[in-house]
C-alpha cells in the first residue's frame, strides 16, 4: 500500500467542483481509497482557507496503479501543474475506516533518516461544546508547528462538514518529535491530552510517511527536496 497527495491551484471555481470529482475505487483499478478536499493554511487561530487550491488524498495498491491514474484520468491531468508527493506508511496509530492503513513490513525510520511525511486525518463530531475546545487546542498546536524551523511545509486539509486533516513535512524524526512530545513544547501534547479526554472527532488517525517520488512545486518549491537540503538538526 502506498499513499498519494496532490495539490494544485486550479482557481476557486474548479477548486470547489474537485470537490465532486472523488475517484471511486470500483472504477479506478488499483484504488483503495481516494479524499477530495480544500486546504488552508496551518498557523495560530483558524486555518485560512486557499479557496483556489484543491487536494486529492489517496491510497493504492503499489506505484504501478498510481503511474495508470496520473497517465489517464482527466483530474489527474488538471492537476498536473501542481505538486504530488508517493508516501510509505511506516506508523501509524489511532484508526481511519475508509482508509485502513497497512504498513510495509520492515519499514521504518530512524531519527535522522531524511524527511519525514506526518498525516493527520479526522471526522469532527458536529457539537458546539467539543467546536471551541477543538479549536482552541488545534489553534495553539498549529502556531507552535508554524513557527518550528524543521517544519518544511503544512497545508491543512478540510472537507466540510465533517472531514478534517492535516499534512506537514520535516526535515527528521527528530525534529518532528521534539515537537510532538518534546518537553520544550507542550502545546501538541496538550491537544492530544484534551482529545483522549473528551474526544474531538468520532475516529482520528496519525500516520508517520516515507516521502518519495515527489513532482512539481508546492507554494514555490519542491518540500522535500528543501527537506533533504537542510541536513541534520539540532535541538
């Protein structure tokens, strides 16, 4: 099983028609699941929202099945001119029924083994007393990410009503977990505190990627080659 994300500024009008332009697994050979969304920007307070830039979230058999969608299908083709990155699932916690993932026996990454690909997914549960604590968490977890020097690139990911998520780049293991749980910056294991407390979603998953295969250029560049560029960190 692989993963794929494709971001492409197709303007607000087409961005909001991807919307229903969901590839179905039943007539796309090799597909298992597929997710179109909007996407906005991670930073403190509610994401801002790229009203022109549209997300395919998807995942499949293997590279060859991905190789078909990206030589024949129209979408694909619309957004070609954006940026696509293949991800190898290598951890994963938490459960996302529409997209059970399936790690890749053996795979793993070390602390300092190349960037390193973080997918967050979640179904909101529609209440206004779980709305603010959610979004009061998320807004000062994703300030701390945004202002982090080892985050190389985030677009958060949404389709409403319910479907929410996120995917950030960084340039290690390590860098990325001195954020998550790094006793320097607790603002992410607060959120997470206050999640299993009283859940903000109905299912949620966090998925740890290899990132390979990328193309194209996300808001000016290639993230993981930017990634790969800045070497080791340092705490």
């Amino acid at each position: 099983m692989i993963i794929s994300l494709h971001f492409a500024e197709l303007g607000v009008r087409a961005a909001r028609a991807a919307l229903t332009e969901r590839p179905r697994p039943e007539a796309v050979p090799g597909l298992r699941y597929a997710q179109t969304t909007l996407t906005g920007g991670i930073a403190a307070g509610i994401p801002r929202l790229r009203p022109g830039r549209a997300a395919l979230l998807a995942a499949w058999e293997d590279d060859a099945a991905l190789d078909r969608f990206l030589a024949e299908d129209p979408l694909a083709r619309r957004m070609a001119d954006g940026w696509h990155v293949r991800l190898q699932p290598v951890r994963a916690t938490g459960s996302w029924s529409p997209m059970p993932v399936e790690l890749t026996p053996g795979a793993v990454m070390n602390d300092e083994d190349g960037p390193v690909a973080v997918l967050t997914l979640g179904r909101l549960r529609l209440r206004l007393r779980r709305a603010v604590p959610f979004l009061r968490a998320n807004s000062t977890a994703s300030g701390r990410a945004a202002a982090d020097p080892s985050l190389v690139a985030s677009v958060a990911l949404a389709r409403p009503p319910r479907f929410v998520g996120t995917f950030s780049v960084w340039r290690s293991v390590a860098a990325m977990s001195r954020y998550a749980y790094g006793s320097a910056r607790p603002e992410h294991k607060e959120a997470v505190r206050a999640h299993q407390a009283t859940a903000f979603h109905h299912e949620a998953a966090f998925v740890r990627c290899r990132p390979y295969g990328a193309e194209g250029r996300l808001d000016g560049r290639e993230p993981i080659t930017a990634a790969a560029a800045g070497g080791a960190d340092t705490p």
